[in-house]
C-alpha cells in the first residue's frame, strides 16, 4: 500500500501525479493521454460534457477500468489497481438504500479495509468511527437507516466512511447532483473540511454556475485534457467553450460505440 | 404434555429433527445474501435444474447418495453457466434466460424419472420427504452446513461490501467475481442438501422466506444473517412437529409456518410493515409549528429533517 515512507522524494511527496492515461472500453479509447499533477489540500472539480470521460477518469483511478498506457503515482509511489488511500463515492443513485445498515454501520464499512477479514474491531476503530460522524455533523443521525436520511446527508455518510478508511483522495462522481441549496452549502462546507485535513478532493461536476464557490481548480476534459489548473486561471469563457464544443474522437464515424456498466 | 414430548421418543424424528434444525438455520443464513443480492429467481431456477441431474443419476448409478449428489450439483452449474451464455450471446437478457433453461432442464428431469427402473416417485423429489431422511442424507446434511455456514461467517465482511455496492468494493480491491462463485456454489450445495427434505419445488421458501421476514423487522446485516438462520430453524422445527401431529406434508408445513411469520411481519412490523405505512403521516403542519418561535423550541433534528 502507498503509504508515507520518510524516504520519500520531496517533489512528490502528497502529489498525484497523472501521466500519459489512455482507457478503452471495447479498444475504442475513452480517454486519450490524459496527464494532471495535483496536490493534497486541493479540490477538484471535474467538468466536461456527457460521454466526456469523467467517471472513467475516477474509475481508471481506482483501478476500476484497466489503462492502456500511462502511469497514476501518488506520495510518488506507482498505484497499481486498489489502494485504501483512494475513496471512491459513487453516484447516489446507484446505491441501495434500502440496505440493512445505518449511518454508524455504513462508516464502518470504511474499516473493513483497514481490518482484514477477521479482525475485531478495536478501540481505535470505533474512534475512527466516531470521528469521522463528528467530522461530517451526522452526530444526532447515526442510528438511522441510511434511507432514512436527506440526499446531501447521504453524501456525508458516504464521505464519514472514506474519512473512517483514512483515503487520502476522495473521487465524488456528482455529489452535488439533486441537492438542494441548503444541502449544497452544507456539503461544500464539508468539502471544505476535507480540504483542510489535507484531503485531495476529485469531483465531477456539471453545473458550471457553482464552480468557483466550490472548487478551487478545475480539470477540462473531453475525451482528451483541455486545460487544468486553478479556476481563477483555467476557468476561462474560452476554455470553456473549447471543452463543451470538441467532438471527441469515438471510433470510425458512424459507429457510435456503448459503455457497459 | 405427553403429545409434547412424544415425538422424541422416536428414533428417526430424532434425526428429523437435528436434519430439519440444521437445513433450516442454513437456508436461512445463506438466504439473507441471496435477498440482499436479488438472486431470488436464479435460486429458483436453480433448484428445479437439479431434477434432471438426479434422474441421470438415478438411471446410471441407481439410488446412490454420491452419484445423485454429483448429478445434482452438474445440472445446477450446467443451467447457471447456460444462461449466462445464452445471456452474453444473444440479446436475451438474463431473466429470459434462466427462465427458458430451467423449465426445459425441469422438463427433461421429469420425462427422464419416468425411464428409471429403481422404484422411486417423482413425488418425492418434488416435495420432499422429510420423514424418510436417511442416515447418509443427514450426514451430507451436516457436511454441508458446516462447508457453508462457516464460509459465509467467514466471508461476510467482504461480502458485505460486495452486496452493498459492488463497484465500490471492487475499487477497494475486493474480488467480486470470486465471492459471486463462491455465493452461487453455497446456494447450490445447500440446495443439495434440503433435496430429500422438502423437494425442489419448496426449497426456495426455506431459503428466502426468513430472511424475507428479518429484511422486513431490522437495519442490521449481521442480524440479518443470524435471525435469518434462527427463523429459517425455529419455523422448520414448528412446522415437522405440526406435520407430526397433524399427519401433514413436512415440506409444506415448514413453508407454510415460515409464511405466516413472513405475512405477520410484512403486515405488523413496527418499522417496514404495511399497517405502519399506512398509517397517515404527521401533518406537516405539526413540523412547521415545532419550527415556528411562539411553539416549542425546535430540536436539532427538526431542521436536519427539513434539509433535503
């Protein structure tokens, strides 16, 4: 696993380090040579139109989909397939809420990972546990069925489990998808508390309006990069326009090709 | 209490009961994953696959416990292998194409007892025959609960994670393939073994029917799991004493006791029963009263209800 060694190179140290990615599904790339550096402490919005790539791109980095050329490094160790360093939330509609477990047993889950198969669960576990409720204000709500709650609590619940795995690189694919702007604010309050504990936040994203209150830099992507860097200088009308109005490369015209899930 | 206890005094409802405590607790913790991961109909598809392996075996090696074992196990991994064939290789989706090999598989299963020279009835294998449990049928009974039970208890924080979002638990590094094989090989295995005692017609309601019940009582996957095997035990043990006492088919009494603890939970459980959804909601008037200054003071959960 990825972890801190003090031998490390001190250029990469806390840095994810993307280069040269390409994914396929069915040999048709997906993403072309996809290459970003970005630092723990920073959050990220992923923008770009439908078919853009951006779930691949979370996907590829949790080792979800296999690459077909480049390399992920992060604390300037290669990441090869699944680390515990890495979160990934998925969309909220792709979850069974109707799942027995509550909050508490949902962030649990975040220590499986770090707990093997067999081990109990110790003191420090359930500090963890408890720490990461607090973290994400879900104090008064851990005994609920995970149904039971509103969406951008929900979304909390899901970050709790990935503070409770001690990830270091949350990957949100819309989080802020069908909330509501009181669920908004408080998420990107959380948001903000993550970045502070030098958490390195990836979310893709599709409302352009709210990027710059949410985030502070942005990737630009349409099947291949556009533009990364932080929003005040990449988010530009310019920019903008290049990534919602490139046709990406899809296969041999005419052949619209499927992604299965 | 003499009606009570005279059951016992019997040798070979002894050893219905220990066979049908123990196939009870272990369809009823296996069926807490097959609820939790939708594989209801491809249980079922499973269990009426295995007939036709029974009546090859039957044809070929006669009435032997190891052959019919066998027979069982091929045709069940035939018909789950087919259909996902017949899934990936046409546009038939996976439903369709369970649905389409188990009845033929169930078909030729009863066409193919009808040739076998040993004199069994097909009714017994349809139903099962819980009373006429032999002592090599409950060994395999203990055999395979102890394979299965503790392989699930085992397993069951990976599992766990897999039933709940199995995109997730493959990016931690989770191999889902290989706990899917090893769900579908308990399910088959157990099926197996409840064979002689209550027949592959009735076998899924042994299986999902406890769990079913918990599902609708709990938000806790390990209660879940245990409850579900203290149910599926306690409801088959009802359910052969009142076919003891009442002279009545064993499989079907057990389903038919697990069924009605099922509809009392579906109708009266506190949290998820119908009679609770039914029941009008608070006015939401009430709410906006508690929120309002002049009412009583909001409590902290009142405006988290009030985000989403």
């Amino acid at each position: 696993m990825s972890r801190l060694t003090p031998t490390l190179d001190p250029t990469s140290a806390h840095r994810l380090v993307v280069r040269d990615l390409t994914v396929s599904y069915n040999r048709v790339p997906a993403l072309h040579h996809i290459a970003f550096e970005l630092g723990c402490g920073e959050s990220v919005a992923l923008l770009g139109p439908n078919g853009a790539g951006k779930s691949t791109l979370l996907k590829s980095l949790v080792g979800l989909l296999p690459r077909e050329t480049g390399s992920i490094t992060f604390h300037g160790r290669e990441v090869a397939g699944a680390t515990k360093d890495f979160a990934y939330l998925p969309q909220r509609e792709n979850i069974d809420w109707d799942f027995p477990t509550t909050v508490r047993g949902l962030v649990e889950m975040g220590r499986y990972l770090r707990l093997g198969w067999w081990r109990r669960f110790r003191e420090e576990d359930c500090l963890a546990v408890d720490e990461a409720i607090a973290a994400m204000r879900l104090e008064t709500l851990h005994r609920r069925q995970i149904s039971a709650l509103s969406g951008g609590q929900q979304q909390r619940a899901f970050l709790a489990r990935a503070l409770a795995q001690q990830a270091h690189v949350f990957l949100l694919d819309e989080p802020f998808t069908g909330l509501d702007k009181p669920s908004q604010d408080n998420l990107k309050e959380m948001l903000r508390t993550l970045r502070g504990q030098g958490k390195l936040i990836i979310a893709s994203h599709h409302d352009l309006q709210t990027v710059s209150e949410l985030f502070d830099r942005v990737i630009l992507l349409n099947g291949e990069l556009i533009a990364e860097g932080p929003v005040a200088e990449v988010f530009t009308e310019a920019n903008i326009h290049k990534t919602y109005h490139t046709a990406p490369f899809t296969g041999p015209a005419g052949r619209p090709h499927h992604h299965h899930h | 209490m003499d009606w009570l206890t005279e059951p016992f005094h019997h040798e070979f409802m002894r050893r219905v009961v220990v066979g049908g405590a123990l196939l009870g607790f272990t369809n009823g913790f296996l069926g807490a994953f097959v609820v939790l991961r939708r594989l209801a109909l491809m249980a079922d598809s499973l269990s009426h696959s295995l007939l036709p392996g029974l009546a090859v075996a039957l044809l070929l090696f006669g009435l032997a416990p190891v052959g019919l074992f066998f027979g069982a196990l091929v045709a069940a991994l035939i018909v789950a292998m087919g259909a996902q064939i017949i899934a990936r290789s046409s546009r038939l989706k996976e439903d369709t194409a369970l649905g389409a090999l188990y009845t033929v598989a169930f078909s030729l299963g009863v066409v193919l007892i009808s040739f076998v020279k040993v004199r069994v009835s097909l009714l017994h294998y349809l139903f099962g025959n819980i009373l006429g449990l032999s002592d090599s049928d409950l060994w395999i009974i203990w055999g395979i609960s102890l394979i299965v039970v503790p392989l699930l208890v085992g397993l069951q924080r990976p599992l766990l994670l897999t039933l709940f979002d199995p995109t997730v638990a493959a990016s931690q590094g989770i191999r889902v393939n290989w706990l899917n094989f090893i769900l579908m090989f308990s399910l088959v295995l157990t099926m197996i073994a409840s064979l002689q005692a209550i027949g592959v017609i009735m076998l899924l309601g042994l299986l999902i029917l406890p769990a079913a019940t918990v599902y609708l009582l709990c938000d806790s996957y390990s209660t879940m799991l245990w409850g579900g095997g203290v149910i599926g035990m306690l409801g088959s043990l009802a359910g052969l004493l009142l076919s003891y006492w009442l002279n009545l088919p064993s499989g079907a009494s057990i389903v038919l006791v697990l069924g009605i603890v099922f509809f009392a939970a579906f109708f009266f459980s506190p949290r998820y029963g119908l009679i609770r959804r039914l029941r009008p909601a608070r006015h939401l008037h009430a709410e906006s009263l508690a929120r309002w200054p002049h009412g009583s003071p909001s409590e902290e959960t009142g405006s988290e209800k009030a985000e989403g």
